[in-house]
C-alpha cells in the first residue's frame, strides 16, 4: 500500500486544524501522519524521494516505519537492566523515566496517594508527554521539570546520564563515538547543560524511539495510544516475580519499606504494615496480564510479555526474541553490551543503587536467600494468581524456599499476539 506525498500533506494540514484543539502537543512537525490507519504499511511513493527536503520538512526522516517503544515496568523489576537493551542501540532514541516529572510536579506524593483522580490527572498528562515525546518534541517536558528551564535548556532533566543518546553527538560533545558504554556520571559531569532543541533535532534522527517508565499502572492506561494510528506503539511489558520484587525494594527503599524489614527480622507482621505495597504490585500485573493474554484485537502485534527472569538467565536469546516482535535488527552494541555485562562476564565493576551492571544471572533468584518464608507465604497467598498466571512455583517450606538446587521458575513461553 502506498501514500501519494500529496495526500500526506492533505491529511497533514486537515489534521491539524481539526486535531489541534484536541491534541494539544500535536503542534510542531506532524511527522508520524499517514492517511492509512496502518503507517506500519505506509511507505512513501516514488514521488517523494525527488521531494526537497527543507521545503516538505514532513519527509525529512524516514518515519514510515518509525516504532515507538514502550518498556512497562515497575520499580525493582529489572526495568534498568530492559532498558539498557534499547539505549545501547544506535538506531534508538531512549529515554530513562521522563515521566518523572510529571509525577513530580502534579502530584508529589503520590505514591502515598491511592486517589483515583490524581491517578487520572497523572495518566492523562503522562500520556500526552509520551505522545509529544514519541513525536520528538522534547519541549513539552519543560513544563514539568523544575526549574522550569530557561532558553530550552536545563540542568534538571532527571537521569539525563542514563540515556546515551543525550550524552553524544549531537547532544553532548564530551565523549568520542567510539566510546561505548558512557557511564552515567561522568555524562551528568561533562555534558553542560542540556540543550532541548539539540536533543529533539537528536531523536528526529534517530529511527526509533523507546521509553522506559515504571509510572504507568497498567497496559489498559495505553488503550488511547496504542489505537492512535499515528504511534506505531509496541509494548514491552516487562514483568518479575512480585517476591523478587519486594526483595528488592526493601533492601533498597529502605525507608519506605522499614516496616517489611521489622517483619524479617522479628518474624512478626507489624499491624501497621503498607499492604499495598505489595498488593499493587500483584494486582497492576494481574490486570495487565490478563489484558495482555486475552489478546484484544487492540493489542494485536503490539504487546509482548517478557519476565525477567528469562532475561537474566537468557539474555541475548531473549533479546533477539524482542527485537524479532519489534521488527528492527539488533545492533552490535546490544550484542556487545549484553556479553559486557551479563552471565560469563568479569568486568562487573560498576554497582550502585539502580545500576544494571551486575551479574543477571546469579541475581534471579537472589531474593529467596533474602526473605523470610513467613514473609513469602503470605506474599504467596495474596498475590497467588499472578504467581500462576507467570509461571512462579510456589515454595512450600523454609527448605524449598532457600534450596537454590530446584527452581521456582517455570518453562513457560508467552508468545507474542501477531
Ligand atoms: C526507509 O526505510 C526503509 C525500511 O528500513 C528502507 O528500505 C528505505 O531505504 C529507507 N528510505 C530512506 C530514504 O532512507
Ligand atoms: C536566554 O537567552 C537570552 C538571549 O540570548 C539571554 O539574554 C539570557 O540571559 C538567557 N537566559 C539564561 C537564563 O541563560
Ligand atoms: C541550543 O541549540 C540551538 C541549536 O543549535 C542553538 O540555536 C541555541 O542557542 C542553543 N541554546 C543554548 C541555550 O545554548
Ligand atoms: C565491552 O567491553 C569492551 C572491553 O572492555 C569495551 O571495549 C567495549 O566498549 C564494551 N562495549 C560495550 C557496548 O559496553
Ligand atoms: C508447592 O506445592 C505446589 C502444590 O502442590 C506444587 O505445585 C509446587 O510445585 C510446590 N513447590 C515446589 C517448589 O515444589
Ligand atoms: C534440595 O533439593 C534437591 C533436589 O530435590 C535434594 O536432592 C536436596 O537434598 C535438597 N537439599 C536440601 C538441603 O534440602
Ligand atoms: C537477610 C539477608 O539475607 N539479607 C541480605 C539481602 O541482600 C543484601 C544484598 O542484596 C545483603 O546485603 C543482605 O545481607
């Protein structure tokens, strides 16, 4: 199927005038217009390529094929270590939990706020910064980073040093292209300020966009972007054992999850114990799994489910398996990242709070050495569906628990909905 250029235009400034109220970040340049509700189809006629560039700025980059990649994920499910499989490629705009400021900004504290109209305000506004994002209009973060930056710069973009893109050419000068894996400290040092128009002409050159976040609940909270026919969204939900996960929250919040510390060490549960912060966990991964398994014509070729821990122990297998869904080759520095960092490696250096340098591996399962069995059972009692659902046997005594010799994880093969 072919667009004529000159439809596209057509389409493109209809749209805009009838869109424009109701997109708002839908301003600059509508790059990801196709008037057929598939641009995965939508390849430019002949027409095009003897178009001048400056004057039809639409078809400066080759979008037809632009996908635009979400990782779904929550704190502590190996989310850092996913996204390195996307920021290493060369081929892919990635950007480390933007997010964040939208949270920051309009609800501060929302992690203690269960309120389902702060969690609709959130959503509706972190929805239209991914579509700003995805469309590489990085101003649109501005109004949410504080201080709000000044002459489409700023200092404040949180973790700026995680995504590569913003920390080489043409984004940031400091570092040779020849340098592979920037550390993200000596980004953060080097760089200077980071220049938003920079960093949009950056992502525009780039022939894929992908996202991290931890800070949308659900993959139903993306029903409106995965059918706008624009995006070209693909969904990387990416799932962990909930045990695993509240292992490691509270070795690392450990503040916020201080009362789950009281119960391992007295091995009485305090009364005043969060319980949601276990149950939300279980139940956003229930509903999103069903969801996603249940394969709703919506979420055809756009949703796939990855554990972890198949990740951990099988990476590069695992991340050919990705980019195969996505439909885009793996480049070499994946492949070189995944072998630098993984299983077999002895170059782990680097280890800090949220890094992903580490030997995935071993740390699978780690937390059974981790928990109390009391803790565990009563993990497994309240979050047994989605236990089963992702094929996490359950440990039966103190003994099963701790003996590492047998598994708790299952074979179990979630095949994308093609
Ligand atoms: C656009 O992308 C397609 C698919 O990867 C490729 O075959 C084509 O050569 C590209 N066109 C241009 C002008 O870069
Ligand atoms: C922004 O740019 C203007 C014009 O170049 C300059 O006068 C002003 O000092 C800049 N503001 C900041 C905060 O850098
Ligand atoms: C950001 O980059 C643009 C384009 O290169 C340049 O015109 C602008 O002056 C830069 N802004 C700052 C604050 O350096
Ligand atoms: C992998 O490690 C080698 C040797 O230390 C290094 O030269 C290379 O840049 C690294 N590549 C990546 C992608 O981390
Ligand atoms: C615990 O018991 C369940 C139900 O009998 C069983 O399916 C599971 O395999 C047992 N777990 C282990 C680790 O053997
Ligand atoms: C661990 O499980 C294996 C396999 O079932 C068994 O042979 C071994 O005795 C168990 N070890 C302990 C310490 O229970
Ligand atoms: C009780 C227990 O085993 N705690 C360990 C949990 O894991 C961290 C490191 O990840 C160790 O430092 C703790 O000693």
């Amino acid at each position: 199927m072919q667009c004529s250029w000159k439809a596209v235009v057509l389409f493109a400034l209809t749209s805009i005038a009838i869109q424009y109220t109701a997109i708002r970040t839908f301003t600059a340049k509508p790059l990801q217009i196709c008037p057929i509700p598939t641009p995965l189809n939508c390849v430019l006629g002949q027409e095009a390529e003897s178009l001048d560039h400056d004057d039809y700025p639409y078809f400066r980059y080759n979008v037809s094929r632009k996908i635009h990649i979400l990782i779904l994920a929550t704190t502590r499910s190996g989310s850092s270590f996913a996204g390195q499989l996307f920021n290493q490629h060369f081929g892919i705009f990635y950007l480390f939990e933007p997010l964040y400021h939208v949270q920051t900004a309009l609800i501060p504290r929302l992690s203690h706020s269960q309120n389902a109209a702060d969690r609709s305000v959130m959503l509706g506004a972190s929805r239209d910064l991914l579509r700003s994002l995805y469309n590489c209009d990085l101003y649109f973060l501005e109004s949410y980073i504080k201080p709000m930056p000044t002459n489409h710069s700023t200092d404040d973009l949180f973790r700026r040093g995680a995504s590569r893109a913003l920390c080489s050419l043409p984004v940031c000068d400091a570092f040779l292209p020849s340098d592979a894996d920037i550390n993200e400290g000596d980004c953060v040092k080097k760089c200077g300020s980071l220049n938003l128009t920079v960093a949009s002409e950056a992502c525009r050159e780039r022939r894929h966009v992908a996202i991290k976040t931890v800070r949308i609940p659900e993959v139903e909270d993306l029903q409106g972007l995965v059918e706008d026919p624009r995006m070209n969204l693909k969904i990387i939900q990416l799932v962990r054992d909930p045990r695993g996960i509240l292992a490691s929250r509270t070795e690392t919040f450990r503040d916020t999850y201080h009362l789950w510390r009281i119960w391992r060490a007295t091995g009485q549960r305090p009364s005043n114990l969060d319980l949601s912060q276990l149950t939300t966990v279980c139940e956003d991964f229930f509903n999103s799994v069903t969801m996603g398994l249940s394969q709703p014509s919506w979420l055809r070729g756009k949703y796939m489910l990855v554990r972890y821990e198949d990740l951990a122990l099988n990476p590069l297998q695992k991340t050919r398996e990705i980019y195969d869904f996505l439909g885009t080759p793996m480049d070499k520095n994946v492949v070189d990242w995944i072998q630098n960092n993984t299983r077999g490696s002895n170059k782990l250096s680097a280890k800090h709070k949220f890094g992903t340098v580490r030997d995935s591996a071993a740390n699978a399962e780690h937390w059974r050495l981790n928990l109390s069995y009391d803790i565990v059972d009563y993990t497994q009692t309240v979050c047994q569906n989605i236990l089963q659902d992702l094929g996490y046997k359950l440990a039966n005594s103190s003994e099963e628990l701790k003996n590492m010799s047998v598994t708790l994880i299952e074979d179990k093969m979630f095949v994308p909905f093609l």
